[in-house]
C-alpha cells in the first residue's frame, strides 16, 4: 500500500515531465511568437490545447506515456522516456529560435534538462529510501558503485551496468546480470586493500577498502564496491526470497546462445588489446530508432485513412511505415532476447559455482547471508 501512495506522488511529476514541459514549452514559444507580431490579447488555455495537436507535440507525449505503462516498474529509464516528447519540440523549438531571437532558443535548449530533472525526481520518490515496500515490491533500485558502474536491483534480476569498457575486445556485452533464482549467496563484507575484480564479460572494476557486496549465482561472482553493504545485501536477499521466478533456459544447441557462446570462449583467454570504446551491440539500437520514428507515421497515417478518406497515398504510406516499424521492431526485440541470454549467462550453465567459503581477494571478511539454490538447471 505504501509502494501506492509513493507512485501517487510519482505521478504529478511523471505527467509534468512527459506532459507539462512539452505543452509548456508551446505555449510559451508562441507567447513569444505573439508578442514579436503584437498580435492582440494570448490565450494561454487556447494555445494549451492546441499543443496537443502539434505533431511534433501530440504523438511524442503519447508514445511517452505508452513505453511509461510498459516500463512502470523500471525507474531508471523514466528521465530518458521523458526526453522523448521534449527533444522534437526542443529541436524545432531551436531551430526557430536561430531566427526569432535567444528566448525562443534559451528556452528550447532548457526543456529537455527540466524534463529529465522532473522524471529523476519522480524515480527517486518510488524507490528511496529503501523500505520494506520497496524492498519486497518490484520497483527497479539502482545504486552506484564506488569508482564507476552501477547496481539495479530489478524485478526478478541483478543487473550491472555502466561498467569500465571489457578488457577483451571482442567481448559482446559490456554488461551482466543474475536472475534471483541462481542467486546462492549473498554476502556483505569489508576489504581493506586495493584489489581489481574482473567480471565474466571481462570488465574490471577496483576494489578500494572499504564496504563490499559478495554475489554469487548462476556461475558468476561479483564483488561489487558499495557504500552501504548491509543495506543492499537486505534488499538483495528479501527480494530474491519473495520475487525469484525460474527462467528455463533454451537449449545449449539454440542459435540464441551465439553471442554467450562466444564469451565462454574468451574465459581463459588474456586480452590482446584492452577494449577502450563502449561495446557495440549491433543495430539494435538503431532499430529500436527507426521503430520509434516509423510506427507514429504508421499510426497518423492510419488516423488519416479513417479521418480523411481512402487515397492510395496513404495506403502507400501504411503499407511502407508499417512494414519498416514491425521489422525494426522484430529485430529489436530479437536481438533484446539474444543479448538479455548472455548478460544472465556469460558464463556456461555447465561450469559449477565459485565457492562461497573461498576468501575471494586478500583483505576480505564478511558476514555471510546464504540462499537456497533455485536454479532451473
């Protein structure tokens, strides 16, 4: 119940985000328009809603709203969700301003960074502090970690992301996951000297003294610098207890192994070049743009069939947008399965556990907290 209240609060702040800035932004701009042409007494709740019919307005705020239900749950895309509508009306808002002097320009260019700051602000409120409702429910808690990378306690899985570039070039991943029901062990610790810690996709992170995280499961061993160990450890072991859901994995000879495959195969490998860029993931990025941009003029041009009468532009225009976003969106979602496999398995399902009675690095104590092991394997 209290998780609901906090989504309560969330939400004014979710809507002034998606909703607020981009609405806010048109109407101020044609309030500057209005007055560069002393065009008579403005009409602040016309031009409210008329902002709702500006395409570059209307349709980003309603693709905002929709990936906001799907991804309810995962606060740390919000402020980027939030980009969304503010960004298009920023850019034309812009490149108007170029012409129609700085305020235009000014306020174009502020829209996105108050957006961001409203849905920030909103994540923060559902999922700090970290209460029992926090910590049983499902909404995601990201916390940094000490010299880089960052922790997301998600519905049913650890996620690490933000990593230092893998040390291996041709690494596929540049970040790695274990699902609640292969977690074995939970530990919060202390170590008291300098020490690197390299994770199985090859990153490496530097453990400085002080409060550590020991996770181990589904073959993988994290130490992960945090500030506050206990804490996180709780959090990880009440979630685990009560939201661990088994996965089955597909089958080792499944063609969605490919990219972990080539991982496991880099195990005993030193790397011959250190890795200094971000990974790359392929076209799966690109893909998930060219749905973004295709499927509202799909969706408008389906609207305009229905609105304005059959033509065979627009059946043209259907055929073609629709087309081009279900395939955009089929690879994206392909390549999401292929790639989420290898961040929760980078390394083989045969390979046994480490060893949680094994002292992990030099200076390490800890008091452990032990989970049954509830792998599908």
């Amino acid at each position: 119940m209290l998780l609901f209240l906090r989504y309560l609060v969330a939400a004014p702040l979710l809507m002034m985000s998606i909703v607020g800035v981009p609405t806010g932004y048109h109407v101020l701009s044609s309030y500057l328009y209005r007055r560069e042409l002393r065009d008579g007494k403005f009409d602040v709740a016309a031009e409210f809603r008329e902002s709702f019919t500006e395409n570059v307005v209307g349709w980003p705020m309603a693709l905002a709203v929709v990936l906001l239900v799907v991804f309810w749950w995962m606060t740390t895309a919000w402020p980027k969700i939030a980009l969304v509508p503010s960004v298009p009306a920023a850019v034309g808002g812009g490149i108007i301003g170029l012409f129609d002097g700085w305020e235009n320009a000014a306020s174009a260019a502020t829209a996105p960074f108050v957006a961001w700051g409203f849905a920030w602000l909103a994540s923060k409120v559902v999922s700090w502090p970290v209460s029992e409702d926090v910590r049983l429910g499902a909404v995601e808690v990201a916390t940094g970690l000490r010299g880089g990378g960052r922790l997301r306690v998600q519905s049913r899985r650890l996620l690490l992301d933000k990593l230092p570039p893998p040390r291996h070039f041709m690494s596929p991943i540049g970040r790695v996951a274990i699902r609640f029901d292969r977690i074995t062990s939970v530990e919060a610790g202390d170590v008291r000297t300098p020490a690197p810690w390299r994770l199985a996709n090859t990153s490496e992170l530097t453990l400085m003294p002080g409060p550590v995280l020991r996770v181990i499961g589904g073959g993988q061993e994290w130490l992960l610098p945090v500030d506050d160990a206990e804490a996180l450890a709780r959090l990880v072991t009440d979630r685990a207890t009560v939201r661990a859901k088994p996965d089955p994995r597909p089958p080792l000879e499944s063609e969605r192994w490919f990219h972990a495959k080539l991982l496991w195969d880099l195990a005993d490998q030193e790397p011959r070049r250190p890795n200094i860029q971000k990974v790359n993931h392929g076209n799966r990025w690109a893909a998930l743009i060219i749905s973004a941009l295709t499927t509202p003029m799909a969706l408008y041009s389906v609207f305009h069939l229905f609105a304005d009468g059959w033509s065979w532009g627009r059946l043209v225009a259907i055929l073609f947008f629709g087309l081009t976003a279900w395939i955009a969106t089929h690879v994206w979602f392909r390549q999401g399965v292929v790639y989420k496999l290898t961040e929760e398995n980078p390394v083989s399902p045969t390979a046994g556990e480490p060893d949680p009675r094994r002292i992990p690095v030099t200076g390490w104590s800890s008091r452990p907290v032990v989970l049954g092991q509830t792998s599908d394997l």
